[in-house]
C-alpha cells in the first residue's frame, strides 16, 4: 500500500492493483502518481501540507505555538493538583482553599499556588529568551522538563 494524489486528493492504493491498472491500461490509472515524500521538516516549528502539486512546508505562527505551550502547561498544573491529597480539581479549585480551616488543605493550596506562580515565571522567561534570539525554541518535553519541580 502506498500514496497516490491526483490532484489535491490523496489515497491509499494497493501497488499491486496500481500496476495492475497501468499493465492493463486503464486510463484512470494516468490519473493517479505515487506521493512524494514529505520533505523533512521540524514538526514544533513547521507543517507541511500537500497543495495538489508539490508538499508546502510553513512555519507554524508564533502565537499558535505559545497557545499550545500554555495550554500543555496548564494541562500539567491541574494533573499535579488532581494527583495529590487532598485532591484538588485543578490550579484554579485548588486555589480557592487557600485560607481554608483544615490546614492540609490551606498547606497544600499554598504551595500549589506559589509552584505554579514560579512555572508561569519560568514559562515568561524561556520566552523571553527564545523571541530574544538567546537561545533555540525547546522541543515542548524538553520545556516541561525545564520547568520548576512540582512540591513533593
């Protein structure tokens, strides 16, 4: 099995069926040629899409790839919150027992609240540093792996 476009249409054709339909002549098989391979392309920065006539590789815009920054980010924020005890919702719920009566709770949001403070921090300033030029956009596990440790 194999790709094959015609035009901006692309299918999955058995090649054996394919040669079948070139041996025999069939005039539909002119129609279809074999999909080049995607050029090779860094996949956090670019994408590359097939334009019916040749693969077309663009960068991915800069706020898109912040957006998705944040929003795995923040996905690890409420995984860390709901992985504990007590448990929490998310950053947002466990923010709201801060101040609580029951001090596991007060202790636990605190310190939920002030890691992920310094992981927005950090997150502000790897950004700042990549739009400088200082140093090449991260890989997003690279990124994560950089980030403040959650408290233990």
């Amino acid at each position: 099995m194999s790709l094959y476009y015609r035009g901006a249409e692309i299918r999955e054709i058995d090649d054996a069926l394919y040669a079948e339909w070139v041996a025999a002549g069939n005039p539909k098989a002119s129609d279809w040629q074999p999909l080049p391979a995607q050029p090779e392309f860094d996949p956090q920065t670019h994408t590359a899409r097939w334009n019916g006539a040749q693969w077309v590789v663009e960068a991915i815009p800069i706020e898109q790839m912040q957006a998705q920054a944040g929003a795995a980010v923040q996905a690890m924020i409420d995984a860390v919150c709901t992985s504990g005890v007590p448990y929490f919702r998310d950053i947002f719920s466990a923010r709201g027992y801060v101040g609580d009566p029951n001090p596991a709770y007060h202790a636990r949001a605190v310190a939920l609240r002030d890691w992920s403070s310094s992981v927005w921090t950090a997150l502000d300033e790897i950004q700042a540093d990549v739009m400088a030029g200082n140093r090449p956009l991260p890989a997003l596990p690279e990124l994560l792996a950089e980030l403040p440790q959650p408290p233990g």
